[in-house]
C-alpha cells in the first residue's frame, strides 16, 4: 500500500496503472474510518483493479471550531486500509490542495460569502485566491437550498471543489459515496454530469453505496462517539420511529403531510426523560432533485435531523423495497 500525499504523485501513479489498463475506484473520506467506510472500500475492491481512499479534513466545508475539533486517527485508518486491500492513501496537506489560499483563514472566510452569486440552476466556478487561481464551485440554489443546505450552503461549495480537484489527482473510472449523505451524493451526481458535459474527459462513474449500521439500528459515525448511553437510547427510538415512517409509506399511499403529523406526535409521546431533544427538521424528498415530494413511493427518501442535548444526528431512510434488500 503506498502513502501519497503529493498530487503530482498520485496523478503519475493513476496514469501508469491506467496505462495498464488497471481500472481505478476512489473512496473519498475524511477520516476516522469507521465500519461504513471499510464497505465502501470492499465494495470498490471488489469492482476494481485498484483501489484509492483519501484522507482530508477539507477546511472549506467547515467552520473553524469544527475543523479544528473534527477526529483525527490516522495509524487506526492506516489499519483498516490495509485491512481492506486499499492499493494508495492519497493524504495531500492544507497547502497542497490550496497552494493559491493566503491562509487558513482566508479559507474559512469563503464561506461567508467574499463571492459571486449563485446561480438557481447551474453549476458555476469563481475564480479566488492568489492570482485567481483557486476554482472555488458553486453549486445550484435548487441543489444547495434544501434540506442541510439551507443552513449551511457554502458546506457543499466545499464538497464540490474538493471532490473535482480529488478526481482530478486521482483520475479514478469509479467514485464511490454513501446514500448516507444523500443531498451530498445528489449534489455530486449532478456536478459530475456537468463536468462531464464541460470537459469531455473520460466520464467518472458515481457509485452510491447503501447506509451500513450498528446493531442498534443507528448508521455508522465518528458522531457517535459523543452520545451517553442514554442519548443513544434516544437516538435509536427516533430512528426507529422514521423506519416506522418508511414501512407505511411504503405498505399504502398516504400524503406525506399526513405520515410528517403521525411522526410528529410519536415524537411528543417519547420519554426524552430530561434529555433535551428538538427535530431539526423531517422531510420526504426525490432522491435526484432533493424536491419534496407530496406523495412519498418508493425510491424516495426520508431525512431527518435531530439534536439531543444539542449533538447533532441526521437520519437517511428510503422507502422500500424491504429493508434487506437496498440495505437501508
Ligand atoms: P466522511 O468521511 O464522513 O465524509 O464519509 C466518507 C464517505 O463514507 C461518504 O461518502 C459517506 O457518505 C460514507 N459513509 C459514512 N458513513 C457511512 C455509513 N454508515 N454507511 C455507508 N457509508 C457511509
């Protein structure tokens, strides 16, 4: 398994393996690896000649505190790795993947705005940084205005760029990411659709990967971590009451108005037993247009998120097929 950390690098060691007609999948991560990364890795593995994981806490797809706070655990990622037959770790610096950023906190200040506007319905680039040299993408307002993304809009601007300038060091046929972070994943199909259509460079094939939990029902995450014994019990009611939400929308129709109020008051009848518990929000939207949808069917996507004690949880239900089949 060979350590990469500089782009040059890495490009030279994809082309030779392109050369050779070795097919490549990239599995991008931040980190912390935990068993929901390792099945991205063996399900790359297993379509694939070779196999790249990156590691990179990517700043501009957070605020500071979080940055500086986010795990980091690279000898036990080190180990899965290698436990999953990865064939390169490609973990560039700060500086490597922004050589043309005055400084780290010329990084965090792009999200506060110091560019262009969005546009509502195509991918575009700002040109920032030294010698505006840095393609910072912004991604559409029908993307990026919904769900998460009205919080933070400028948390997959990060994404975008980062993911296009990891293809662009890692030069893979195949990327692979968890419907786990479902507006995520929709956002990156629709801008890899756009650059293929910009650059007609070899097409880049997005893989969605299903959600891997714990026993508990709970999907796999560094975050949990943070929860007590008896928040996670919490966590797990809610859980299982959006699984509830997924099963009757998928045994009849219903309006989804109707499945949100049943949900509503599973939750007020639940002991939160002193525990501060407030929804952030639930809705039951297309998997592609990120749209809610007024008559939930199946493929559709139920996604919640949920502070306990103010930690943070979201929840990625599809509605049907069964649970065993899709995994989710
Ligand atoms: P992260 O390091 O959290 O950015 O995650 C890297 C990739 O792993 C993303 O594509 C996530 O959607 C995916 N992922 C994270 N947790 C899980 C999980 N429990 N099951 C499946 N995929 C996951």
């Amino acid at each position: 398994m060979q350590i990469i950390d500089s782009i040059s690098e890495m490009q030279a060691w994809s082309t030779n393996r392109r050369n050779a007609n070795q097919s490549i999948a990239l599995v991008p991560t931040l980190g912390c690896l935990h068993k929901g990364h390792a099945h991205l890795l063996d399900t790359a593995k297993s379509n694939n000649d070779r196999v790249i994981l990156s590691l990179f806490v990517n700043p501009i797809q957070f605020r500071r505190k979080q940055y500086d706070a986010y795990p980091r655990d690279f000898d036990a990622d080190l180990k899965l790795a290698k436990s999953c037959n990865v064939d390169a770790i490609f973990v560039p610096s700060v500086q490597e993947m922004y050589p043309h950023a005055p400084s780290l906190d010329w990084l965090f200040a792009l999200q506060d705005g110091h560019t262009g506007s969005r546009d509502p319905n195509k991918f575009t680039i700002d040109q920032v940084g030294t010698n505006a040299s840095m393609p910072y993408i912004r991604v559409p307002d029908r993307l990026v205005m919904r769900m998460d993304g009205k919080l933070h809009p400028w948390h997959f601007d990060g994404v975008a760029t980062v993911v296009r300038m990891l293809f662009d060091a890692t030069i893979p046929d195949r990327a692979y990411f968890g419907e786990k972070d479902i507006q995520q994943l929709a956002i990156l199909e629709s801008m890899n659709r756009w650059l293929t259509t910009q650059t007609q460079a070899n097409p880049i094939q997005i893989i969605p990967t299903p959600i891997i939990r714990d026993p508990d029902g709970l999907a796999s995450s560094s975050r949990l971590t943070l929860l007590s014994p008896q928040q996670r019990n919490l966590a797990v009611e809610i859980t299982n009451a959006i699984e509830q939400l997924a099963i009757t929308a998928q045994s009849s129709p219903h309006h989804a108005r109707n499945l949100l109020a049943d949900f509503a008051s599973a939750i007020d009848q639940m002991n939160s037993d002193g525990m501060n518990l407030e929804i952030d929000s639930i809705e039951i939207v297309d998997p592609v247009t990120l749209e809610p949808v007024e008559h939930p069917a199946p493929g559709h996507i139920i996604y919640a998120a949920f502070l306990i004690d103010g930690i943070r949880l979201a929840e990625t239900r599809k509605i049907g097929p069964s649970k065993n089949e899709n995994g989710l």
